[in-house]
C-alpha cells in the first residue's frame, strides 16, 4: 500500500487540514470530538494530534513535519546580508506577581493603565533602548484564562524571563508559565520580584524552583536568578545583562532584513474603525505598507502600520 506522503507545520487548523486531507471539515470535528476535543474551525491542533487523526480515519496518509523549509530559511538568513537582531524576551509568571509592573519601569510608561483587574488581556510587544542594545519584550497575560496565548507567547520568542515574587514564591501559573517556556525549549532568566517587602524570602524561591530543575549558578546550576523590584527599580540593570548575557552565550541572533518579513501574528481583532488589526513581531525581513500578509488560513494586505508608541510607520 503506497501511502501519499504531506508535510504540515507543527500545528494546524482544523480547516487547513479538513483541506490537505480533501476531508469535510465537519468529519473531521466530529472526529476531534470522539477523541474528546471539542474544537471549531480556526482551532489549531498539534502535530502528534493530526496524526493521531488521520490514522484514526484510516487515510492512506503520512504526515511529516516541515523541517526542511526551516533549515533553508535559517540558511537564507545567514548570508553576507544578515545583521544582528535584537533578542526577543517573553515576560511569563503567575498572576499578580509584577510582569507587567517590571516590564512598566523598564520601558518608563504605563502598558495596563485602564485594564480590569489589573490583568494584562493583550499580548503585547515592545522595544525598549538598553545601555546593552535593544531588547524586544512581549508582555504575555497572566490569567489562567489566556493559557494558550501564554503558549503562543513563549514560542515566538528566543528567551523568557520567569517573574516569581519573592514574597509568594512559586505558584500554579508560575509552574505553568515555565513549562511552556521549557516546551519552547527557550533560555530561562528567572526575576524574583518584589524584594523591597519584608515577607521577601528570595532563598525560598531559589529552593522552590531548584525542585523544577532550574538550579540558580550560585548552586552550581546553570539558571541566572537576579533579585529585582519594579518599585524601586533595584536589580534591573542586573536583569538586563543577564538577558543580553545569556542571549549572546546561547544564541545566534541574525537575520536578513533584505527580504519579505517573516515572523508571527500574536493576537488579533476587529476595529470598528479601522477592521481587521494584528499584532505582529517580524523575525526577519522588512514589512512594509501594501505588502500581502498570510497567517495560516487568513490573508490580506497592508493598509497600515503603527508601533508601539501608537505613531504610523511605514515599514
């Protein structure tokens, strides 16, 4: 039996593979759903479970993963054009416990300001001037809510900082957080935050994290832990070249600027004014005004673009 042999990115619509399959969508959420997965059309499910699928309809069809697309594109990047980039840090941890806080003293401005709860309900990203450089930071929601946005968060980025209050110590969505940083296979800088209170006990938390496997160096391990507080802003130049530090010893940050901008849409939604507006953090390339866009099954054009500072650009 010659099976037909198709190659899928680590995940998938519903929709996308409905159409690789040359399925009904319908059979195959009805399928999802036998398998105990409610899922819709846009719902993206992973590699291992689309197999699962497939083999499970009894398809004359083998999956494989795009690896080689990646690996060519790597090449691309790394030619004579390739320039330095700065690192992408996501900024993950329990609710409560000062991402967004941190993340404010930082960049000096408010990113929260208005938001119910205090909860971060947008990912959002940001570039932020360093002594060190440049460093872009994405503010990923601290809700258990946005879990899987969390997920998006830390595989679009080269690092994660892992903000823990040294006065809470480690917490379910702290264990959360790092685990889909550890999925994304990411470089881990851990933040112990708020250690201007007195209830801080920032050995706790570097005895509670060793149990997860991420050892501090100071006991021979080989995680950065750095004492921080985003009232007082002790500790922050600390963090920063612990992040820049660990970014030049454990990755090869280049990438051609003189191509068609790749990269990853992170969250999007519908502007009565303007309509359809995305988030995006380019990886490599330039994306200018009228350029075509394609995520997954949705494609348009261009119409505009505006920073994080809320000024209109052109590319």
């Amino acid at each position: 039996m010659n099976e037909k042999v198709l190659l899928i990115a680590d995940s998938i619509t519903v929709g996308e593979l409905a159409d690789v399959l040359n399925l009904p969508v319908t059979t195959l959420i009805g399928e999802l759903f036998k398998n105990g997965i409610a899922s819709t059309l846009n719902q993206r499910i992973d590699f291992d479970t689309a197999t699962l699928i497939v083999e499970e309809l009894g398809l004359e069809v083998e999956l494989q993963k795009k690896e080689a697309a990646a690996t060519e594109r790597r090449a691309h990047e790394l030619t004579d054009k390739a320039v330095a980039r700065p690192p992408i840090v996501a900024v993950m941890g329990h609710v409560d416990h000062g991402k967004t806080s941190l993340l404010d003293y930082i960049r000096r401005a408010k990113v929260a300001a208005g938001e119910a709860g205090g909860i971060t309900q947008h990912i959002g990203a940001y570039h932020v001037e360093t002594e060190r450089g440049m460093v872009t930071f994405l503010d990923t929601p601290g809700h258990a809510a946005f879990t899987a946005m969390r997920a998006r968060g830390a595989k679009s980025t080269d690092l994660a900082i892992l903000v823990v209050a040294a006065d809470d110590g480690v917490m379910p969505q702290t264990i959360e957080a790092l685990n889909h940083a550890q999925a994304a296979d990411v470089p881990i800088v851990v933040a112990v935050n708020k250690i201007d209170k007195e209830s801080a006990d920032p050995v706790r938390v570097r005895g509670q994290l060793s149990e997860f496997g991420l050892v501090p160096e100071e006991y021979g391990g080989d995680t950065q832990f750095v004492d921080v507080s985003a009232i007082t802003g002790a500790g922050l130049d600390e963090l920063l070249a612990s992040i820049v530090l660990t970014a030049d010893a454990a990755l090869d940050l280049r990438a051609n600027p003189d191509m068609p901008a790749q990269g990853v849409a992170i969250e999007a939604h519908l502007d009565k004014g303007r309509g359809p507006v995305t988030t995006v953090l380019v990886h490599r390339g330039t994306l200018r005004i009228g350029d075509s866009i394609v995520a997954g099954s949705a494609h348009g054009r261009v119409r505009a673009l505006i920073n994080e500072q809320g000024e209109n650009v052109t590319e």
